[in-house]
C-alpha cells in the first residue's frame, strides 16, 4: 500500500478537545479513523513549531487519503494536510522513464 504523512494542526476547539481527552486518546482516534478506509497507522507523534501533530499511515490509494483529510477538516477541529510519500525505489524507476518534455519559450 502507498504511504502518507497527514500533518496538521488544531483549531481551537480542537486544542480544547486534546486538552480533555489527552494525546492517547488522539492517536486512537486517528487509528480508528484510518483503519475505517482500509489503512494502518506506521506513525502518530505530537510535535512543536506549525504543526501540531505527523501521522505516517499506509492507506489504499489517494481517495482514501482524500476522504481522511476532507473528513477531519470538516469538523472544524484540525487544518490537515497530506503528502503522499515516495520510496527510494520509487524515485530509481521514475528517474529511468523517459519523459517527452518541451520547456517553455
């Protein structure tokens, strides 16, 4: 499955929600929420500086990721955002594909 970071941060009333219920129970939310479309969480961590929390998850394909990040930034609670991340693997193949490209001008 392709893996994706999900970084963000808490509105105000998200932080009140952390404050009540605590960072555990944020990190079982967040595995509850991804196993609900088909992933698995690698990774939940809390951090300082813009955002507030990093979640490392294998997921099924974009949609998924999609649906995740379109559900939590719904609620009001979070400002989520999702990078899809490439293996070095990954980056080998694409860099032996031949691409038909014309710069501009």
């Amino acid at each position: 499955m392709p893996k994706y970071l999900l970084h963000g941060s808490y509105t105000e009333e998200g932080l009140k929600g952390l404050l009540n219920e605590g960072g555990s129970k944020r990190r079982q939310a967040a595995e509850q929420v991804v196993k609900s479309v088909g992933g698995i969480v690698e990774a939940y961590y809390f951090a300082f500086g813009d955002n507030d929390f990093y979640l490392i998850a294998d997921l099924p394909d974009n949609v998924s990721a999609t649906a995740l990040t379109l559900a939590g930034n719904s609620t009001g609670t979070i400002n989520a955002k999702v990078t899809v991340l490439l293996t070095p693997e990954e980056v080998d193949e694409s860099a032996k594909r031949t691409v038909d490209f014309r710069p501009a001008g």
